[in-house]
C-alpha cells in the first residue's frame, strides 16, 4: 500500500520537477530595425567560394542578422536572389579531387561540375525590388555616385531597377531604411592587391587604389544619405587583406629543396648572387626594379591563391624561372595596400564620429581570427580549408565565417543601441563541406 | 588550451567530465536516501558497508537486502545573454542498484562480514543530436559498479571498526559531433567507448561514547580508474578518413575520495536525527589526458584542464518511528559543486544542488523489511562559461530519484 502512494506522489512531483529557466526576451533598444537596409559589396552580397550563388545569398550576413532582428521588430528582408545554386556568371569552387602535373591526385579547389542551373540569372528582376540587400560583388566605395554603373557590373544589372541610369546609392535609398549596415572600401584596395599590384595609387581602374580624396567624399556623401531620414546603423571597416588565405596559403618560403636540387639552382644563380640550402628556400619572383629583373623573395611578401599550381610544380616557376609579378605582392606593394587600408579605416572612422554612428572593428577581428577563434566547440581561422571560415576563393567567407563576422556586427549594435539581440549560432550554418 | 589542439579542426573530446560531481550517486542505501544520505554514524542495515563498514559489526545477525533506483535526470539550457534558444537533455531513467549481504557471525557477534555491490558514479546525459553544444557533447553514459567485500569488528560497546577492499569496473560512452561536414551539409561524429577498472577501499570507525549519541568517521579512497584499449570510432567523410582513423584510446578517470564525519542523536525512543561533513577531494581532477594510440593531425592526443576544487556537502536527516513495524524518514542536504566558473561543460553543467528526501519502512513480519525513497534534486541556476570551447549559457539541472528496496533478515 505504501508503495502506490509512494510512487503516486512521485507522478505529481515529476511533473513539477524540471528546470522552468527561459531565455530572457531580446529588446531592441533604442534603434528601429523595422526596415534593414544593407549596403556593400560581394562581402555583404553572400558572395562565396569564387562566385555568387542562391543559397550562398540566402547564407549571406545581412540575411543572419535580418533574422537577428526578427526578434526584435524587423520586417522581411528582401534580397535579389539567383535562381540557382551553380554559381553566376562562373561556377563555383568545391572541394574535390584533381590529379596535377605530377601525376599526384590530392584534394583541393575544384570547379562545381553538377547542374546547371543558372538559366535565368542575368534576367533584370528589379521589378520585384527594391531589395534590403543592396550588396554588389565588385562594387568599390567610389562607384557609388557612378550613373549608370549597372551597365558596368553584371550583378547590379540583374536587380537594379534602372541599371545604365541609376547611381548605386539610388538603389540603397529605395527602401527608406530606419537601420543599415555599411560595409564598402574593400575593393578600392582588394582590386590592386588581387592583381598583384598590377595598378597604380590614387586611380580609378579596377586594379588601381582609389584616391584617398574621392574615397572621402564618397564613402561621407553615402553615410549623409543613408542617415538623412534618421535610420541608425553601423559601419563597419576594412579588413586589412594581407591576413586573409588569398595571400597567406603559398608561403614565400614555399620553394622546398633536396640537397641536389639546391646545389645545382646555386650554381645556376651564382652570377647574381643567390644561393638556395636544402630544405625550405624564398621563391625566385620578378622584379622589374631589379637589374636582372628577378630576385628572391622576402619575408612578409606574398603570392597568391591564384599562382598556378602546376607551373610551380612542374615549369620551374619560382626556382628556375621567376614567379611573374601579377602573382606576387611584394613589399612596397604590401605597404600600399596597408597604407590605403589604413586611411581608409580612418575616412571610415571619420565618418562615423560626424554622424555619431558606431564602427565596427571588422580589421581587428579578422586579425583575432589569424590565431583562431574558438566558436561552441569548433576552431576557426584564417587558414585555407581546414580554417573553416574562409571560403575556397580565400577571399570571401564560409556561411559559418559570415555568421562569425555578423556576430561580431551584432556586439557593436547591442553595445551602442543598449539592444539585445542575440548572438547568431554560427554552426547553425556549413562551413566547408568535405566529399 | 586552445594551442594544445591548434592543428585540429575539432578538439576532440573537450568534455569528458565522465566520473564528475553530477555523475556521484548518493543512492547507496534506502533509509540513508530518505534521510539525505546521511548515515556514517548509525548502522541502520546491512547498507552500511558502504556508508560506514564499522557499523557491519553492530547489526544484529545476518541480512540480505537488495534495491533499485529509478533515476530521471534533466537539464536545461539556455542561450546567454539573451536568445530565442534554449535546450533540454532527453528524459531517460537510469535503474544504479545495491546488493548486499553481511552481518554479524551468530557463534562470534563482535565480527561482522560482508559483501556490497553498489553504483556510486552513473546516469548520463543526452542531447539532441543537431544541439548547439553538439560539437562539445552529444551524450554521455557511465555505469559504474563497486564490489566491496568487508569486516568489521566491535572491540568493544563504544567502538567498532571495519574495513572494505573495493574492486572497481566501468563502462563509458561518450558521443560528440565532430566539425567536418560531409557534402550534404552532416557533421561528422565520434564515439568513444570504454570499459575501465581500478581498486580501492573503504575504511569506517563508529563510536558510541554515550547510549544516544553516536559518531562515525569514515574515509572511501580515490579509485584511479583505467581505461585501457577503449575505442575511438569516427565516421567522417571518405576524404578525410585518414586523418581519423578508428583506434585505441587508454584514460585514467579518478573518481576522488570521499571523508565523511557523522553524527546521529536518539532524541526520543522515536526520534533520531543525523548529520554528516562529507568532503569529497574532487581536486584529483585537475585534468583529463586521453591517449590515442594512432595520432594525425586532426586527432591529437588531448589534455583538458579541469582544475575541479574539493567540496564540503551537508546533509542532514531524520528516522521517526510511528509504530515498531512502520517508520517515516525525511532528510535535507546542500552539495556544492567541485566545477570553477569557466569549466561548466554542457555534458555535465554542475552546480551547488539541493536536496530534499522522503522516504519510510514497513516490516509486514519480523524478519520483512520493505523500504522505499524519494529524492528531488535541483541546482542552481547557473551562467557558466565552458572555456575550453568557448561555450556559455545558463542551466539548471533538476533529477527525480524514486527508489524501492526489501531486507530480509536471518
């Protein structure tokens, strides 16, 4: 008898006896995130693994923090999608395998080879905007008072509503934002450096650094807009390029060398006066400031992604012929591009002050990023591949790398508007997917 | 701790808090649970080889006496500071149980002998399998069973001693998601599972300076239990299966020892009251080292800091007899956590518990007794950070423990 009360009384008790602990509500502060506008370029686009595609986009940062602000009033976040996952206009990179001039087959970058299902892409669908998501791959600070840009660049000629007429800053005023995120520069200096330096200072092509001055004007005109109805936001700054895989993935001690092989390079180059040791050895690169046109390699120099593999492995690139220049970033090429990156940041920081909007420090995290993040159990660094915050162009970020910067966006906006919204699950997202 | 697994994509095995605070049952004996576990200074039944075997002496003849324990744990989580995420483990019942038989010898009643078997670490935890700590942990189990053969002897009407030698096995299992991603967006996983085995003893004295007062002291050694040749098991996608291999793994988990001060009063010839000092030297566990016997890149040797501090647990508990065949118990205890801020993992979120019990006896006949406990646990609300990971959130922890038992006594 005693026991079916017992056990009776524990039924009762059961029901009472798990954890009543809840999340606390998000508030939104003192901002208004009714109508989120972004606005950038292929960062803020969702532009992934070397190109655009679908759910790269439907992945993108301004898409995570649209349903951040969900929770706190914000509306739905219009973005002009492609219609397909391939890749627009070129597929995208996946992990694969690939078998190199060596007859080696490792795994590495390959191009998507599966459907495609880019039909449609290039159609206009600025009919079905204006979008919230105003992010255009390509797309520097300077362009943005340009009439008719869209004409130039084949993703804001997809969804602008006028694109040979209208300046990108028209197509970012449409919604009448109350909060934005801006996040342009990048490719006022990215377009140099992904060139290998092949521009000049202070122009105004696509491989060139733009001038400071115009810079300025533009990036202040593009904040007074943004803010001339009373919308609140952030801006956030550039990251300083030269840590991210692009760059640092082939090191310049790259060339590794038997004893033989060193031997025989040293006699060869015992004229000018370079000689190589067993083991890891500077690339030989050119260098048209030279006398000879080449020399070796320094520290804190940089080749790129892009140098083909094979000609490294196979041509005597970098030992018996020079790697060529548009594949190396070298020092005085490094220090322009920190040069820019720095005034930049400060015309950014400037900007801010005079408008009382926040900065958020995007080159000081990425810069954390360098030694690694750790994120709910899971490392993250700028480290090619196996980093898992980088996507396979190195330049543009994984869905989990966008969720990671976008976190980083929302301590800003929770800092300075006294909101809390909450922090994004990173591993919600992919990071890279393996086969 | 990060830079001890900086080649890894994943840290392999952050968690393992396997032997740890939440996972130390105090369900050893029915009338003890009933009265928060107390029971070092009074030898209620033939139980006290594990609670005090210095008391095995002072029964009255030989008993055997067998239960089973209905363990529901459950644990919250939250995401902090705010978040539209919360988490609960998924409701399992784990059944630890005790046998034992021992007592006094009829020909020589100053020598009491006896055999436990009891689960003093077990339960586990479960999470949904796509949770956001999935990556730190996605269950864990752990069964443990002591067998501890024991004297005891009366030197005199004061003083009894005993002593047992503890033969330890142990089974673990350990799940966690791991972060490589197979092309159609799966995690890749790992399981670790081991059976494990170590020695101890268990030594007891009861003095009883007075005919109502009683007081026993007892000490339950570390046992370092070994995990030799458990297995490491990962299914990962195929391009990376070499650096993942399926291998050995060895550990060592001490489960820490335990020094316990007790006192029991008769207030009335109804009435007595106990109260134990249980200090548990939780502080062997400062780290967890696992050994793979196949190391890559990615799957390293791991050292994980724990830096767990000793804890001091209060407990306190009431034995009322309503009438010779029927007695009620209650009991109320406070058990602190042995977890520093900033080691609070999810496969084991520890916090100061309290405990509330009931319980009561029957004996139907004389040589009958049926005994039957109810345990409510609930922690603290807890905001803790899992360093090592970078994980944090707030949690509490709550278990219902109900338990049923029977004595028979020669």
């Amino acid at each position: 008898m005693k026991k079916i009360y017992l056990f009776g009384l524990a039924a009762i008790s059961l029901a009472s006896c798990k954890s009543k602990i809840t999340p606390e509500t998000p508030v939104k502060g003192n901002a208004d995130f009714t109508t989120y506008v972004s606005v950038g370029n292929s960062l803020t686009s969702g532009y992934a693994d070397g190109t655009l595609y679908r759910s790269g986009q439907l992945n993108s940062y301004p898409s995570m923090l649209a349903e951040q602000f969900k929770m706190v009033g914000g509306g739905d976040f219009l973005q002009p999608l492609l219609p397909g996952d391939a890749g627009y206009p070129s597929p995208k990179r996946v992990l694969g395998y690939s078998t190199d001039c060596t007859g080696v087959t490792a795994l590495g970058p390959v191009y998507y080879s599966g459907t495609m299902d880019t039909a449609g892409s290039s159609t206009n669908i600025g009919a079905q905007g204006p979008f919230n998501n105003v992010g255009v791959p390509g797309i520097r600070c300077i362009d943005f008072s340009i009439a008719g840009y869209g004409f130039f660049n084949p993703y804001a000629k997809r969804f602008y509503a006028s694109p040979t007429t209208e300046r990108p800053i028209d197509e970012a005023l449409k919604k009448r934002a109350t909060f934005f995120t801006l996040w342009i520069g990048a490719n006022d200096v990215l377009g140099y450096a992904t060139s290998g330096g092949s521009g000049i200072v202070n122009g105004y092509g696509q491989s060139d650094i733009s001038p400071l001055s115009v810079f300025t004007a533009t990036y202040n005109m593009v904040v007074d807009s943004m803010t001339a109805h009373g919308a609140k936001g952030v801006l956030i700054n550039i990251p300083d390029i030269t840590t991210i895989p692009f760059f640092t993935t082939i090191p310049a001690k790259g060339l590794v060398l038997r004893q033989g092989q060193a031997d025989s390079l040293s006699a060869a180059y015992h004229p000018v006066g370079i000689s190589f040791t067993a083991g890891a050895n500077y690339f030989i690169i050119q260098d048209t400031t030279s006398p000879v046109g080449f020399r070796q390699m320094h520290a804190g120099e940089y080749i790129l992604l892009t140098t083909p593999q094979d000609s490294l492995k196979c041509a005597g690139w970098g030992s018996l012929k020079p790697i060529p220049k548009q594949y190396v970033l070298s020092a005085d090429e490094v220090a322009n591009v920190q040069t820019a990156t720095t005034n930049f940041n400060q015309a950014i920081a400037t900007a801010a002050q005079a408008h009382g909007l926040p900065v958020v420090d995007m080159n000081s995290y990425i810069k954390t990023l360098v030694s690694g993040i750790t994120f709910n159990g899971v490392n993250f660094s700028t480290t090619y591949v196996t980093g898992g915050a980088f996507s396979l162009d190195g330049v543009h970020l994984t869905p989990r790398g966008y969720a990671l910067a976008a976190n980083y966006i929302l301590l800003t906006i929770n800092n300075t508007y006294k909101s809390t919204i909450p922090m994004i699950d990173v591993n919600k997202y992919s990071g890279l997917r393996f086969p | 701790m990060k830079k001890l697994c900086v080649s890894a994509i994943a840290c392999f095995l952050y968690s393992t808090g396997a032997f740890g605070a939440g996972f130390q049952l105090n369900l050893q004996g029915l009338r003890q649970l009933a009265m928060a576990n107390t029971g070092t200074a009074w030898p209620w039944d033939v139980s006290t080889i594990f609670y005090n075997p210095g008391g095995l002496s002072r029964l009255d003849g030989m008993q055997a006496y067998a239960n089973i324990n209905f363990v529901m744990p459950s644990i919250k989580y939250v995401q902090t500071p705010t978040g539209g995420y919360s988490a609960e483990t998924k409701a399992q019942t784990f059944t630890p149980f005790n046998l034992y038989v021992g007592g006094t010898l009829k020909k020589h009643n100053k020598i009491g002998v006896g055999l436990g078997i009891y689960t003093p670490f077990g339960s586990g935890t479960k999470w949904d399998d796509n949770w956001q700590g999935r990556y730190i942990n996605r269950s864990i189990a752990l069964e443990s069973y002591f067998i501890q053969p024991t004297v005891s002897y009366k030197i005199n009407e004061k003083i009894s001693v005993g002593a047992g030698f503890i033969y330890a096995l142990g089974h673990v299992n350990i799940q966690q998601a791991l972060p490589v991603q197979f092309a159609n967006g799966n995690d890749g996983s790992g399981t670790l599972d081991g059976k494990a085995n170590g020695v101890g003893y268990n030594l007891g004295i009861q003095v009883k300076p007075i005919k109502k007062l009683s007081v026993g002291i007892t000490y339950r050694s570390q046992v370092k239990m070994t995990v030799d040749n458990g297995n490491a098991t990962f299914v990962v996608p195929t391009s990376l299966a070499a650096e993942f291999p399926n291998t050995n793994f060895s550990t060592k988990l001490h489960l820490p020892g335990v020094f316990t001060l007790g006192v029991g009063y008769q207030f009335t010839p109804k009435l007595v009251v106990l109260a134990d000092v249980e200090m548990t030297g939780w502080k062997v566990y400062d780290s967890l080292i696992f050994d793979y016997k196949t190391n890559t890149d990615q799957l390293a040797d791991t050292h994980t800091p724990r830096l767990y501090q000793n804890t001091t647990a209060i407990r306190l508990g009431a034995n009322y007899k309503v009438i010779n065949s029927l007695s009620v118990m209650a009991g109320l205890a406070y058990d602190p956590s042995p977890v520093k801020d900033g080691y609070v993992s999810p496969e084991l979120p520890d916090a100061n518990r309290y405990v509330a019990t009931v319980g009561a006896t029957f004996s139907p006949i004389k040589k009958i007794t049926i005994l039957a406990a109810m345990e409510f646990v609930s922690s603290d609300k807890r905001d803790a950070t899992f360093l090592p990971a970078n994980f944090s959130g707030k949690y509490q922890s709550t278990a219902f423990t109900g338990g049923i038992g029977f004595a028979y006594h020669f």
